[in-house]
C-alpha cells in the first residue's frame, strides 16, 4: 500500500469483524458484547477501533478512566460507554459524564454520595455499575461486603444501579480459583434478587472466560485481547481449540516501516550503541526508522528479526532510541524505500507479538498497547 509515512500500524478491518463474529457464534443470544477499547484499544487506535467494533456488532463499549469515555463521545460516538476504573470526582467531568450518558464503575460510598449529589443538580440520575472484588484484589469493594454495599448503593435515589461486575484474576490458567470466584459472584446475585433488587447488567467474562468457562458469560461479555485476535494465552488456546475446532482468532495489527539507507560494510565491522555486534564477513546494512521509542523494546537487541521483500533479516547491535539495523545480504534490487514488516506478515513469513513477547519475557498485550500512540493507524 502507498502513504507518505516513514513507520505506521495497520489495522485489519476484517480481521476485527471476524474475530468479533467469531465470539458471537460462541455466545448465547442473551449475551451481549462490551468491547474494551481502553489503552487506545490495546495500541490498534480508539475511535476508530470503536466505531469499527459497533459497526461489527458489539454492543457496548468500555474504556480505562473517564477522559476516554468523553473522548468517544467527542468522536461523535452515542454507544453505551463504561468507564471501567477511574475517575476523578470533580463536579465539572462528572456532569459530562452524566449529560453524555457515560456509565460510571464504583467502588466507594464517597463515589455513591458524590455522584448522587451532582445527579440531584442536574435532575438527571447516574448510571453506574458497581464493582465487586471476588479475588483479584485489584478494585472492588471485596466480596464480603458485597451486599451491604448494593444495599447501600440502593438507597441513594438519584442513582440508576445499571450494572453489577466482577474480574478473574486467572481465568487462563487456574480453573479452581476461577470457579471460585464465580462461585462468590452468583452466591452474591442471589442475595440480590432475594432482596428483590434489581441489577439489569451482570458481566463478569473476559476473553479468555468467555470461551473456558461459558457459564461466567451472563448479560454482557468484555471482549478485549479476543477482539484484537490474540490469545489470552497459550493455554487458552489450546483449551478453546479443543472445545471449539472451528474458533480461530486473526491478528488485525501489523507494524510497518520503510528502508531509510542501503549500505555494504566490511568483515570486522562494529555495529550500533556499544558495538554489540561484529560482523563475520562483509554484509548489507539496512537502516530502518524505528526503536523503542516507537515501540520496538531494546530487549530485541541482536535477537529479532524483520520481513524484507518476504525474507526474514536480523537486527544487528543494539536497539537505537529511533533506529535499527537489519541484515540484507543477498536480496536483489533492494532500495531506500522498501517496506519492512516488524509485525505482521508478508508471503508465508510471519513475525507475531507473541514472537516479540517471548523474547522479551512478556505478554503479547504488553508488546501491542506500547507501540507508540503517535504513530499513525492505517485501516485498511
């Protein structure tokens, strides 16, 4: 493809309505999907990435804090948005936040005073959902104090208590302590419904949940790693394949760039920062515009490689701040201006974030949310 942009990621469009159409084959009607578009939607573009999830058939949206929230409803995005962490209680954002329809986590009884006074201001009720610890001991009021707390939250009038959630803290590789914590959830749902209370939302799946333990999938599913059409883990996948031959996942995020200069060095040349890397015969050194500040970690110094012209070339030295060098011995008609493919794939070479991952001891989340957000998203 042709754009004037020296490095730049590309989103598959069809890769994210497959994967998206992927969990709705697994999903029961009544379920519907919140796609977590936070952390610029896992470093495939927010706004787009929203829209494009919409449009594919989820439901619902969700965001990490509440200037994501509003930055969608900027964008001119009218779709049910959560905000699933943080916010700050400032009376000005919060107004927004409930003019624009925008649901709200909570966790504290300040956040339930807070919220139902500015509602009362407005003459307009907030909606929010309530977060539950069942053991990630992350945020959440913990389990135990679960139910006095929706009682509490039930006596502040201005509220709406649109939705009731919780998280797994290892729903890719400890089944007992996921079944566990489920446990706990439902165990909490019917103290609720005894109290004749009602809570329209219940969502508690993630991924990876959705698919190993379906029975978590109650009237929303966030989709998050899924949408982007990678594993949660490897475990997972091996799961899921078993449960389900047919589920297949595509990744939609590919990394390029572009050959900035060509040039042949000599047996005994030192290459980059701290001359790390020493070459044992004369080579050709392709220059590309790219390095950790774009995304691309130091740790895959003299240990990854690139697709070019659909061969696999090895970065030489040290990962610069901007730039790396790769090996091009031996391909024809290489010029200044050739795309290089960082992640993604070309012929039948293929570089994934997981490859990435692994080599740097992480996690394929880690490797796509932090590619440089000012690097431009191309969807194609």
């Amino acid at each position: 493809m042709s754009n004037q942009h020296f490095t730049w990621v590309e989103i598959s469009k069809s890769a994210l309505k497959h994967n998206i159409q992927q969990y709705k084959k697994v999903l029961s009607k009544s379920t519907q999907i919140m796609a977590v578009v936070k952390s610029n939607a896992y470093g495939h573009g927010m706004v787009e990435t929203a829209k494009l999830a919409i449009k594919y058939g989820a439901k619902w949206l969700a965001t990490v804090n509440l200037d994501e929230a509003l930055e969608l409803r900027q964008a001119g995005i009218k779709s049910p948005v959560l905000v699933l962490s943080y916010y700050q209680l400032d009376k000005k954002l919060i107004k927004q936040a409930i003019q624009q329809n925008i649901s709200l986590v909570v966790y504290s009884v300040e956040q339930l005073k807070f919220l139902n006074q500015v509602s009362l201001e407005l003459k307009k009720s907030a909606q929010v959902h309530l977060k539950i610890d069942t053991g990630t001991t992350r945020l959440g009021i913990l389990v135990d104090h679960g139910l006095d707390f929706i009682k509490q939250a039930f006596k502040f009038k201005n509220l709406k208590i649109q939705g009731l959630f919780s998280h797994f803290a290892a729903s890719e590789e400890n089944q007992q302590f996921t079944q566990q914590q489920l446990d706990k959830f439902k165990n909490l749902i019917q103290q609720i419904e005894k109290l004749n209370l009602d809570i329209s939302l219940k969502h508690f799946s993630c991924s990876a949940a959705a698919l190993v333990k379906t029975e978590s999938n109650f009237d929303l599913m966030r989709l998050g790693i899924g949408m982007y059409g990678l594993w949660p883990s490897e475990l997972t996948q091996k799961i899921v394949q078993k449960k389900y031959p047919n589920f297949n996942l595509k990744p939609a995020l590919s990394l390029c760039t572009r050959i900035i200069q060509i040039k042949t060095v000599p047996k005994g040349t030192r290459i980059g920062y701290g001359c790390t890397y020493k070459t044992a015969k004369s080579i050709q050194v392709a220059i590309l515009p790219i390095g950790y500040w774009e995304g691309f970690d130091r740790h895959l110094s003299n240990k990854n490689r690139v697709i070019i012209k659909d061969k696999f070339c090895q970065v030489l030295g040290r990962v610069c701040m901007n730039l790396i060098m790769v090996d091009v011995t031996g391909i024809k008609n290489l010029k200044a201006g050739e795309r290089a493919i960082l992640i993604g794939r070309q012929g039948d070479k293929r570089i994934t974030a997981d490859d990435w991952a692994k080599k740097i001891g992480t996690i394929n989340y880690e490797v796509v949310t932090r590619i440089n957000p000012n690097l431009p998203r191309i969807y194609v």
